[in-house]
C-alpha cells in the first residue's frame, strides 16, 4: 500500500493542523501508511496548542506529487486553497465543514463534509462510528480546533453537536474549557510582533465568487486599536498582494473575539458588490460588520450571492 499525505488547506489554522493530526491517526487505525503535513507554518494559536499536548507540528511541503500519488484532504477541498500540484494526484479523502466549490475527481472516494462547526467534529463523529479510541494529545488537538472555530462555542457555525464533542474531548485531554480555551484564543491575538504581510496571511484563503476570485483574511484581536493603528499599513500590504495576484477584491475581516464584532478592510473591484452584501457602506476602505464573526457563514455566502446579482 503507497503512503498517504494528509494535508489542509494553505495558510493552516488551528482546525486544518489539527485535524490532518487527527485523520492520520484514524487512517493508521484502519491500515494506511499515512502522514500529516502541513500548507505552511503553525500560528501562534495552533503553535500553542501544539506545545500545551506536546505535539510535534507537521512538515511543511509545497508539493506532494514529488512524493506520493495518493492524498487525504481536510478542512478544505476547493483547489486554489491546496497545494500547488492537487490536479496531479489521486483525492482518497475529503473530510470538510466547507460549501463544496470547483471541486471534481476521476475516480470514487470517500467524501465527509457536514454543516457543523469545526473540521475535527465531523473527525469526532467518524472515531465513534469506528469506536476508535482517541488518544489525549489528538483530542487535546480536536477539541483546541472546535475552540479556535467556533470561537470558545460562540459563533453563529457553532452546534449542537459541537458543544457536545467539545466536553467529551475535553475530558479526554483533562482540560477545562473555558480557562483552556481562552487561553488558546488569545495566544492568537498577538499582533505587535507580526509584520502586516504575516498578519494578512496567517488566516487567508481565497475564493472563487462566480469567477470573481476574492481573498478574504480574518485578524482575531482582544482590542480593534491593535489593528485599526496600523490601518495604512495594513492597506499598502493588501494593495501589493492585489498587484501581484488574480485577486480582484481583497477583504480583511478584524474580529474582537470578546465581544463578537468585526469590521473589515476592503481594497479592490467591485465595492459596491462589498456594499450589497452587507448593507453597509464602505468608507475609507472599511466596513462596520456588527455581530460578524464567522468568515464561513456570515461572510463568503454573502458575497457570493451579491456577485451573482
């Protein structure tokens, strides 16, 4: 049996780490050769929930066709967000919480993507249908992903089942929670010592909008003032990053992730698609966006259906 890479999308969050951590797992279970690696880099979240469970982060590859013929995918499937060379190799596994997007293969293959919170409660699901035990560092893993995307069980993506998965790996991981938890968002939220580019990056991904494609960042922060003052150079960033891409609309979502507000910057065409989608004006290239915190719910369908007016 050839190895399998198991890998999220570009520009990895907690959930896509996290996640390709815990589908390896669950494809050894079932006989695979298989290892997780990683689009890029931790941030500063993932990093520490990483270090709390003593977790080795994934190699980072740019390219898996170098090394295998065969790939597992989680947190994502459309394919701009994977790696470079996704059309030279063979898609085994999809296992997503995403809009399904551009997405196609030429041979059958197990396909799991749910309306759900977090890519790691699907995982959850899948390891109780197996009854696969999991083991603490990977649950620790699981639930630090349920955390980080559904900001401590407060976003509007957030379920159900996500709240129940949550306890039950937590008492796997022996963590509380609450204390674990914010202690996880905020080591995200470290802002001063980022440039504006690793801010940009380090939760971007872009999407195809009725072949408009569109960028979309989102910067968690305790404090608007961390980011508001550095406005314009945030701005200069993003207008390098629309000269030197396809990108036509570059949206930068700012979520205080204590009281579950946004605003956004936004540089590039079609503004006024921006204006629609959220009936709000864009002044200085900045939106307001109260009560926005979810980029997957309250943001991407709304853009989406404004361009197709």
């Amino acid at each position: 049996m050839s190895k399998i890479l198991v890998f999220g999308h570009k520009n990895p969050d907690t959930d896509t780490i996290a996640s390709a951590i815990a589908l390896d797992y669950y494809l050894e279970k079932l006989g695979y050769d298989s290892e997780s690696v990683a689009l890029g880099n931790p941030n500063e979240e993932t990093a520490f929930a990483l270090n709390y469970f003593n977790i080795s982060a994934p190699r980072v590859i740019e390219t898996a066709s170098n090394e295998v013929t065969q790939v597992a995918l989680v947190d994502h499937n459309e394919p701009q967000q994977s790696v470079n060379d996704i059309e030279s190799l063979e898609v085994l596994y999809v296992v997503d919480h995403h809009r399904i997007n551009g997405f196609n293969t030429a041979q059958p293959l197990y396909y799991r993507a749910e309306p759900i919170g977090s890519t790691a409660s699907v995982l959850y699901k899948m390891f109780q249908e197996k009854d696969f035990d999991i083991p603490s560092a990977i649950a620790g893993m699981m639930l630090s992903a349920i955390i980080s995307d559904t900001l401590l069980l407060k976003s509007p993506t957030t379920t159900r089942e996500d709240e129940m998965i949550a306890y039950e790996l937590a008492k796997i991981a022996d963590v509380n929670i609450d204390a674990y938890g914010l202690k996880l968002l905020k080591a995200g939220t470290n802002i001063a010592s980022k440039s504006a580019k690793e801010l940009l990056a380090s939760d971007s991904k872009v999407f195809e909008m009725h072949e408009h494609p569109v960028q979309i960042a989102q910067i968690n922060t305790v404090d608007f003032v961390d980011v508001s003052s550095r406005k314009e150079e945030l701005l200069e960033e993003i207008s390098k990053t629309l000269k030197d891409s396809d990108v036509e609309l570059f949206v930068v979502l700012v979520t205080d992730i204590l009281e579950n507000n946004s605003f956004a910057y936004v540089i590039g065409q079609n503004l006024e698609v921006v204006e629609k989608a959220f009936e709000q004006k864009v002044v200085d290239n900045e939106i307001q966006l109260p009560g926005v915190v979810s980029r997957k719910k309250q943001v991407v369908p709304q853009l989406t259906d404004a361009y197709s007016k």
